[in-house]
C-alpha cells in the first residue's frame, strides 16, 4: 500500500474485533466495555501528535492517473453556496442536486449509506489520507458500530492539513469501488466523487453557506458524506482548541491520538476522546437512553430496531411485541 498523506503509520495495525461487540444486554453506559486502547505505540507519541502531522511534501508522487476531473453538471446559481442540493427539509437535503434522479426509499437508504461510508473510509485509507468519525456517525458507532437506523447523513473530519492536501491532489476525483451486495452475493460496482469546496481553507464561517468543506458523492444517486476540516483556528490566544466552522469544538487532547476500530465492518478511526465529545454534542443522554424516534435498543441483539406502528399506538402492548 502506498502512504502518500499524513495517515500515521504505526496505526495502521488494526484492533479488528477487540471492540465490537460493544453492548452487552444490561444498562448501556456499563455495558460497555472499557475503551480500546490508543491505537499507537504510546514509545512513539510524537509519531501522532497533530503537531508531528506533515503536510505532504514535494517529493510525492501525483495522485493516480485515473483520477479525471468531472464535468461539472450544476444548474446555475447566483449564490456563494458551492454544494447544491434538490431541496431542504430530511428528506431532500441529503442529495447532491447535479446527481440526484429522485429519493432513495427507506428501505434502500440504510444500504446505500453503508456503501458511502465503506467506500470512503476504505479508499481514503488506501490513498493514506487520514480522516476519522464525526458526529451522528460517531454516535452510531459508539452504540454497535453502526448507521443508526434513522441517520440520513454522514459525517467525518480531516484535519485542515489534510484538507488542503485533498483541494490540492483530489478535488473532483472519481473513485472505483467494488462491493458485493449482503443480500443477494451478486458484485456491485459504483463511482464516487470527491468534491472539495473552494472555501474549505477560509479561516471561518463566512456567510455560512459553506460549511461543508468537501463531499464524497455516490454519483449514482447524489447520496453523499459530509466531510469537515477542523483547524485550531484561533493558535494565538487558543492554542490546542480545535474547531469546523460551524463552530464544533476539540481540545488537541480529546482528538489525538486517534483510536483504531471499524465502523460498518470497515476499518476506522475515532477521536481518542470519544465518549466526551459525544456528551459535548449530545449530552449524557445518548449514551444511555434506549429508545429514540420510534426505535428502541435491543440489548440482545445490538442492534436499533424499529418500533412497530401498532406498539406505538398502543394497540399492542410493549410486552407483547417484545419491546
Ligand atoms: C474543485 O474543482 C472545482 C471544479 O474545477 C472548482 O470549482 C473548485 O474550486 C475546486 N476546489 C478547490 C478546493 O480548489
Ligand atoms: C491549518 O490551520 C493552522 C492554524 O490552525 C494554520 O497555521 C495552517 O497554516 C493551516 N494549514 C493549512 C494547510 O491551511
Ligand atoms: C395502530 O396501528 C396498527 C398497525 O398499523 C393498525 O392496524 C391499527 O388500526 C392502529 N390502531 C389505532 C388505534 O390507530
């Protein structure tokens, strides 16, 4: 494998297994088992300090030759917005507009995610670029490893570092990628655009229309990951303070070094803190309650389940279905 980013190399041994499950039955927060540990050497600390984080330097070799720019197919816009979707709201939010061809149902959503956050993590760790899990995504994660069932998006970080070296060697690159479809066994085959916004290094929110600093497209259907860059951007009176522009905070500490795990059955990494940031964002609450828009935690099977109408309604009752 070729390293060409700032992807730590000593992490790369993975500690597949050693976290999953993550929830026994029992009340969430003890169940689960004590933190993996950082996935690096602690003999070698300064090999993951953000510090020690280089920009990739001159002598690297270009990116792959396959990587062509993409036409771009946007309707005009007169705004300063660089990503564009078909409308707002849950629903249409969550399509890049030039390669949306209509909602993706629920029933392939879920699928359709898995394959968007398999193939970017699996190819940003091929290319050596370093980039870990961010909010929601985080979230499901913590819980088993997973999408949560009612998640429409996605969402990683990358440092502002990395960022900059992606607007420099990536923007509009096409990415291969091969699966085979868990159902059927029949192989698949998709393209994936990653897209990085002029305004991915501005030093802040701007007018807020550009907080999303690059996307990686599924361009079958507009389905994308959020991708943000989080840069102490304040070093002078805030130095080891972290932040994306729409204001998400990390302490230096909290962040690195990261920890290796797997996420979708993928290989992934997450901020060492993880637990913290979680409650930062969330609150203590999402990592003990277990039920949320109309799904509920089922110890035994680690897994979200949806609540079925009729138990909602009460029409049938909780224990009957077993909820
Ligand atoms: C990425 O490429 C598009 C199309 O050429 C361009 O409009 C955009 O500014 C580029 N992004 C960066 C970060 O340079
Ligand atoms: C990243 O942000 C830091 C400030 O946190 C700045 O010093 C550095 O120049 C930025 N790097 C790039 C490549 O933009
Ligand atoms: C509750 O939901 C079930 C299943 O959808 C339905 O058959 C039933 O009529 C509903 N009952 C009420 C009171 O709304």
């Amino acid at each position: 494998m070729k390293l060409v980013g700032n992807f730590p190399i000593q992490s790369l041994v993975l500690l597949a297994g050693a976290l999953f499950p993550l929830a026994l039955a029992g009340p969430p927060i003890s169940a689960n088992p004590a933190p993996p540990p950082p996935s690096v050497n602690p003999a070698q600390p300064s090999a993951i300090r953000p510090s020690a984080v280089q920009p990739p330097k001159a002598s690297q070799p270009p990116p792959p030759p396959a990587a062509k720019p993409v036409p771009p197919k946007a309707k005009k816009h007169n705004d300063n917005k660089y990503f564009h979707e078909p409308g707002m709201g849950d629903r249409l939010s969550h399509y890049d507009e030039r390669y949306f061809k209509g909602e993706v149902a629920y029933e392939q959503h879920r699928v359709n995610l898995q394959l968007l956050i398999r193939s970017y993590l699996t190819v940003f760790k091929s290319l050596g670029i370093e980039t870990f899990l961010a909010h929601g995504t985080l979230l499901g994660w913590w819980w088993n490893g997973k999408i949560m069932p009612w998640d429409y998006d996605l969402d990683v970080q990358v440092s502002n570092e990395t960022m900059a070296y992606m607007a420099a060697n990536y923007n509009r690159t096409k990415h291969e990628y091969e699966y085979v479809d868990e159902k059927t066994g029949a192989k698949g085959h998709k393209t994936f655009l990653l897209d990085v916004n002029p305004h991915s290094l501005d030093p802040d929110r701007g007018d807020g229309q550009n907080v999303i600093d690059a996307r990686w497209i599924d361009m079958e259907n507009g389905m994308f990951v959020d991708i943000t860059g989080l840069a102490e951007r304040d070093k002078q009176r805030n130095p080891g303070l972290w932040s994306c522009k729409n204001y998400h905070r990390y302490r230096t500490k909290d962040l690195y070094p990261m920890r290796e795990t797997e996420y979708e059955g993928v290989p992934a990494l997450v901020p060492y803190s993880f637990e913290k940031i979680l409650i930062e964002e969330y609150g203590p609450k999402s990592l003990v309650m277990t039920e949320w828009k109309d799904h509920a935690w089922k110890p035994e099977l680690k897994e979200w389940v949806q609540i079925p109408e009729a138990v909602l309604n009460g029409s049938v009752s909780r224990e009957q279905a077993g909820f």
